[in-house]
C-alpha cells in the first residue's frame, strides 16, 4: 500500500475543511421560549442522493500496457460498474458543499495470448479491480436551485482504495461453515492493496419530480493513479482515470 505522506496530507486536509464546513452550518444555538424563530431560507438545505451508472477507465499504465501485451484483452474491456451516495449541504442558491463514496467494480475474463492448456485452448485467467472512494467537493448550480431543470457543475478529490486481484481459474471447495457457505480456492493467485490521492470533475442535472425529490443525472471525470505493491510491484503504476455516468435519486432534508 503506497501513498506519498504529501498526498496523504492533501487529501486529510480536503476532508477535514468539507467535515468542519458542514459541521459548522449544522450549528444551532441553544434556544428558549423567549427566542424568536428564525427564518430558515428555502435555498439552505441538505440533500441526499443514492445512484448507480457504468464506468470506464483509461488503461494507459504500465500496468494495462504489460496486461494487454500477455492476455487478449484491450481498453475497450476496462468498462465497469459503479455505485454510490452523496450528502450535499446547501450554502446559498448557487454554492454547495458536498461528501461522496462510491465503489467501483470491474472483472475481465482474458486469456492468454501465446499460452495454452492441455486442451491446446488459450490459458483461461481473471482480473477483478475494486475502488472504493471518499471525496469532498464543490458544486455550483448556474441557474440556481428553484427551477424545474437545476444543471450544476462541480470538482473535488480525497481518497481512492482498493485491490487488484488477478487468478487462472477458480472452484468452491468442500469447506462449508454450519450455515453451507463454502470456500472459493483460486489458482494462480495475485492480488494487490493500494491507497492513494485522486481528483474529479463533475457536471450534472437534477430534475424535481416532487415535493423535496429529484431525479439526477450527472458524468464525473476522474484523475488518479495508484502504486501497486507485493505480486504486481514488478509491473508500475496502476491507471485509475476514467468516466463515470450514473444516474440516481435526491431527497431534501
């Protein structure tokens, strides 16, 4: 797991600002019967948002260039599936504060180019990536937040982790625990852990369908690259970068 101390710190501070920031508008002062009520402005609110959509990455490493040279596969197999939530707080009209994670899934079935089994067929191997995600951004709304379309724009970083995990083949075994769940063995084996510093670019639409709900729209941008140690330290830098487009549901709160 390889992680300058630099972009450690960076991504630290993002998070840290984005926490104080909405824990500081959640601020109430303590009240009374002899306190007025103050007006709460209909443009400061919290929103939360659930959604899923496709992923796809760039390859362009050493990482992908060495796996694309040794198995049939290429970029236009590194499409994926994503899932995630954000939690927004609503500074003004047109400002917003938001906290995302998400988890990002992909799994390639290639076989070997120049290897071949008993059989004399390709070598059967697997490659599955996870990447799991902690940002704090950004987001503006142009046109503000009171219309029946609300376009927005936005941009953030923090923290990307997960595995590489790549095996020939794999088979449940006799080994169950009382409830019948049994172990998967895999063959050839590599698997990789990496933690490091990643940014984003976001642009979006929400549309309100009822009182206090959305439905959204939004494609992200995202810039990281990752250094993979143990089985695949041989094999460089690891290409995280790529699009994501998904779509979900928001509910003010």
């Amino acid at each position: 797991m390889n992680l300058s101390i630099r972009s450690f710190m960076l991504a630290l501070a993002i998070l840290g600002i984005a926490t104080m920031a909405f824990a500081q508008d959640s601020q109430t002062p303590e009240t009374s019967a002899d306190l007025p009520r103050v007006y709460q402005s209909p443009s400061r609110f919290t929103e939360g948002r659930v959604w899923l959509g496709a992923s796809t990455l760039n390859g362009k490493s050493d990482f992908w260039d060495d796996n694309f040279q040794h198995f049939n596969a290429g970029r236009g197999d590194l499409d994926g599936f994503i899932f995630g939530g954000d939690f927004i707080k609503h500074l003004d009209l047109h400002n917003a504060l938001m906290l995302s994670s998400s988890l990002d899934i992909h799994t390639i079935s290639e076989p070997s180019r120049d290897v071949l089994n008993h059989r004399g067929d390709p070598l059967e191997h697997h490659l599955e990536l996870a990447i799991f995600a902690l940002t704090a951004g950004y987001v503006f709304y142009p046109a503000g937040t009171q219309h029946g379309f609300v376009p927005y724009l936005g941009a953030g970083g923090g923290l990307y982790a997960g595995q590489v995990h790549t095996y020939r083949s794999s088979h449940v075994t006799d080994d169950c625990d009382e409830d019948g769940n049994c172990t998967t063995k895999y063959t050839d084996s590599k698997e990789s852990n990496f933690l490091t510093f990643g940014y984003y670019a976001l642009a979006g639409l929400q549309v309100p369908v009822a009182s206090g709900v959305s439905l959204m729209a939004e494609g992200r941008y995202t810039v990281a690259d990752a250094d993979l140690g143990g089985a695949f330290k041989a094999h460089g830098g690891l290409d995280l970068s790529g699009m994501q487009y998904m779509a979900g549901v928001a509910v003010h709160f």
